[in-house]
C-alpha cells in the first residue's frame, strides 16, 4: 500500500492535559490536493476559533457580506481570494499558490496546538 506524500498533524501541545493528543490531521498525495485539506480542516476541524473562506469573484463577496464589504476588500489584487481568521488575527491571499497555502497555515498560531506538516 502507498502512502501520501504530504501529511499535517495538529496535536495539543505540552501546555494542556491533553498533551500529545491528534485534534486533526489531513494527507494527500499532491501539493494542490494538501493545500485544499489544509483549508478543509483549517475550517472544519480546528474549533471555533478557525475559519476559512474562498471567494471567486467580487460577487460572491459581495453575495456574503451584503452592502458592508469587510476592510480587506480594498486591499483584493487577485482572484480567488482566501481568507484565514482565527482568534489570532485575518489573513487574506489573493490567488495564492498551494505552496503559499501551506505556508500560510503552517505559520499561524494555534494556540493549544502544534502542526506537524511532513513531505513539503
């Protein structure tokens, strides 16, 4: 059986009683596909405090926010845009790279949580 190249692990970190515990975790055997299950569980998996959010064009920024556009729209040179928050702060790339995704996500702050990311 072949194993994926790319793995993210997420466990607690040695500050809390569930040290070394898996929270989540995501693999995929291309950088693209991993760059998507980074976001997936970024949104899905890491609590309340994470979110994600993909944009494909102004209308569907405009169809989620309604007549008051957030800050960052001004600042939108690309397309798709992707928008990371956490209790950390906002980040938003504009057609990003899966490299850049990675990137991105492997350098927030999870507070309670410690990412491994294998094969980039």
């Amino acid at each position: 059986m072949k194993t994926n190249r790319f793995k993210a692990v997420w466990k607690y970190s040695q500050c809390c009683t569930r040290k070394g515990q898996v929270v989540a975790e995501c693999e995929a055997a291309t950088l693209a596909e991993f760059a998507h299950q980074l976001c997936t569980t970024y949104a899905y998996h890491l609590g309340d405090g994470f979110s994600f959010s993909q944009f494909k064009d102004e209308e569907a920024i405009r169809d989620c926010y309604g007549e008051v556009l957030p800050g960052w729209f001004d600042t939108i040179t690309a397309y798709p845009v992707l928008v990371f928050t956490s209790n950390y702060g906002e980040e938003i790339l504009c057609n990003p790279s899966a490299t850049a995704i990675v990137n991105q996500i492997r350098g927030e702050s999870f507070g309670d949580y410690d990412l491994i990311i294998k094969g980039v």
